[in-house]
C-alpha cells in the first residue's frame, strides 16, 4: 500500500514537470477507502467444550500472548487489538454456527481457528458470506486447499501432504535410500504419495514400492510379500487415527516382516500413543512425524502467565503466528477491515525484509516498504491457497512402551 502510494507521487511529479518551464499541474491522488472502524478486532474459536477440549487452553493462551505483545508495540495503526472468545464446540453440536453467528454481530475482523478440519470445512462458507477471513493453527485436512473460500481461509498449520517433504529430508540425511510406502487408499494417501515420490527423487533416494491399499481391506499378506520383495531401507505408512484398526493391523505385519525399529516411519495422523493398542516393544526404535513446532521453555513461560494450569501446548505457536500475522496484515493495509486483511496476509508471510516479531517488523516498516514475517512456528510463507510451505515438523522416536518423545525439528517444502 504504501509503495503504490509512493509510486503514485512519483509519477504525477514526473507528469508535472514540462520543458517550457510552465508551472506543474496539481491532480488530487486517488487512495484506496478504508472499510474497517480503526480497532482490530479478533475473534477466536477454540474448542472448550466437548472431546477436542484438551487442545483450546494452549491456542487461547496463544493468541493471548501475541495480542498482549501487539499492544506493548502500540497496537495496530496506533490502536489497541481487541479480543472476543467463543467456544467452538465438537462436530457433534451446532455450537460452531451459533458462535460465529456471535463473533459476526460483535464486529470480528478476522478469527483465528477453527481448530478442526472438520469444523472449518463447516464454517468456511459463513466466513465468505460474512467476508472474515479464518486463520486455522490446526486443520491439516487436505481438501482444504481447494475449498471454494474466495481467498479467506487461510492456516499456520501445513496440509497433510506436506509432509512428504519433510519425510523425504530426514530419510535421506545419511545418504541415498530405497523406501517403501504402504499407504491407505484414501483422500490422506493421494495426498502423502505424490510429495513422497518427488521429495525422495530430489533427495537423490528412491522409491521402490508406493502400494495403495483399500480401507476395506483385512488380508494384508498380498501387500507384505510385495514389501518383503522390494526390501527398502525404510517403509513409511499412511493412514489416520479413523482407521486405528487397520493402521494397528499393518504395523504389526510390517513389524514381523522385519521392518520395525528405526527402519519404520510413522505419518502425522497415525504418530500417536500405542502404549493400551499394542504389546510392549513392538514399536521400540519407530520414527514418526508430526507437523507443528514445539514451543521453547521461553515461550511456555509466556503461554503460563496467561493461563498457569496449562499442561499441554501444541499449536500454541500456530495460533500466535496466525494473531501476529493478523495484526501485520493490517499495519501494512492501513486498515483493519477483514477483505484488507486477507489480501495482506500473504504480502506480510513472503518476499520481505525477514522479521521475526511484531515489534520489530513495524520497525522495518518505517523504512521499508516489504516485510516477510517468519514466527514461532516456521517460516510461514502463505502460498496463493493459503496454505503455508515450507514448515516445520516434529521428528519423534518410540520407547519400549510404544510412547513417543520428541527428538528433534526439520524444516521443508
């Protein structure tokens, strides 16, 4: 905004300037209206209530934190950030409805949330008719890229099939490798086996057997004796916690094949606690991935002095970035109206001078133009459908309890 603004003083000097020395004509310059009332207001929806209540209190805490920190910075465009709180409920409910409903007639400019996929597949088409652009911490579904959302949802959190970069990165760090993946034949899988496939070629490794495998299925031999053929150096598995049968059946068959320990990776939808669903050791050694950072001591210290019961903090970071992000969307659009700040988003997110808070990205805007704002959770470059690439992920190794504990991050995409 303020380059076309400069570049629009520019040419009407130039247009003035004539070789008779005859004196320049003035032209009123013509400024973009602002639509927003000059607070940002943001709105969330969390869950608080229902089975996904576990997860709120950390994103809340969030969102908190960067809004706290906006205001120390003096607001956005010399306005203090306001904040309204409502519950997103679970799928089950219509609460989601009734709460937007709310955060509509109490003027929201932007919402950071829903936390699921399935909630904001809900909301999205009340987010267009309302013109309130949503910045999810947590959806990963893939079909949320191409959602109909006329350039309004927008997430911090990568899409599932992203992580077949950053699985094709760690495989390949010690070198060249032949993998296998065996995955469920479904909207997750189409979209891990394409990012898997060209990550591994570009790592230099190779992929020696992509198997789909219908959900229906319950004779798995057919798909080992082909895994036993191909011999990788590393088999991933694609499948999600909605098939936790199926995704029990097929690690234990690939276990006995011989493929268990560190030669095994488990997928975002699929890493979890197997400690109640299968016998002690059998995931000893087992890779798995999860997308999201995890937050520094630093950060759960701020996050604690919102809320000082909190225990968990995943996609504490998300939630902070999508406020910050907000926040600077609408500093550089001069207006904090929700059409302003959904077209700025991706502006702040790339091509910039790099900034990496609030504070210091507005003062990169008093003598630059271009900011490209890299937070808590990743890089953060908006692509064109809102999704965020690279990003970060967590790589996590089982015990001989079949729990998992982080080892260490990866950026890619």
């Amino acid at each position: 905004m303020r380059a076309i603004i400069a570049a629009a003083c520019l040419t009407l000097l130039l247009a003035g300037c004539s070789a008779d020395g005859a004196e320049p004509t003035t032209a009123p310059t013509a400024t973009a209206p602002v639509l927003g009332d000059g607070v940002l207001t943001v709105g969330t929806l969390f869950p608080s209530t229902g089975a996904s209540a576990f997860i709120g209190p950390a994103q809340s805490a969030g969102v908190a934190v960067a809004i706290a920190e906006i205001n120390e910075a003096g607001g956005v465009n010399g306005k203090p950030v306001q904040l309204v709180v409502r519950d997103s409920g679970e799928a089950a409910t219509t609460l989601l409805e009734t709460s937007f409903s709310e955060l509509v007639d109490k003027d929201v400019d932007v919402v950071i949330g829903p936390s699921s996929s399935v909630l904001a597949q809900r909301v999205v088409p009340l987010a267009v008719a309302a013109g309130i652009p949503l910045i999810s911490p947590a959806a990963t579904f893939p079909q949320l890229t191409a959602l109909g959302d006329h350039g309004l949802f927008f997430r911090t959190i990568p899409a599932y099939g992203e992580q077949g970069f950053a699985l094709g990165k760690a495989l390949s760090e010690g070198g060249p490798v032949t993998v296998a993946l065996l995955y469920i034949d479904d909207e997750f899988g189409a979209a891990l086996a394409p990012t898997l496939t060209d990550s591994v070629a570009a790592e230099g490794s190779e992929l020696v057997l992509s198997e789909a495998i219908p959900p229906t299925t319950t004779d798995l031999a057919p798909v080992i004796a082909k895994l036993v053929a191909a011999a990788p150096d590393a088999v991933v598995l694609g499948s999600t916690y909605a098939s936790v049968d199926a995704t029990k059946a097929l690690v234990s068959a690939v276990v006995a094949a011989g493929f268990g320990g560190t030669k095994l990776w488990l997928t975002t939808q699929n890493t979890g606690d197997y400690s109640q669903a299968l016998p002690g050791g059998t995931l000893t050694g087992v890779n798995g991935i999860i997308e999201g950072a995890v937050p520094d001591d630093a950060f759960i210290a701020r996050l604690k002095g919102v809320d000082g019961s909190l225990a968990a903090f995943r996609y504490a970071t998300e939630a902070y970035d999508a406020t910050v992000l907000a926040a600077l969307a609408a500093e550089v659009a001069g207006d904090d109206a929700g059409s302003a700040v959904a077209a700025s988003l991706g502006p702040v997110s790339t091509r910039g001078i790099k900034c990496t808070s609030f504070a210091e990205c507005l003062g990169v805007l008093k003598t630059q133009d271009d900011i490209d704002y890299d937070g808590l959770s990743g890089p953060l470059n908006f692509t064109p459908e809102g999704d965020v690439s690279p990003a970060y992920y967590g790589i996590y190794s089982y015990d001989g309890e079949n729990r998992f504990a982080f080892r260490r991050g990866i950026v890619a995409g």
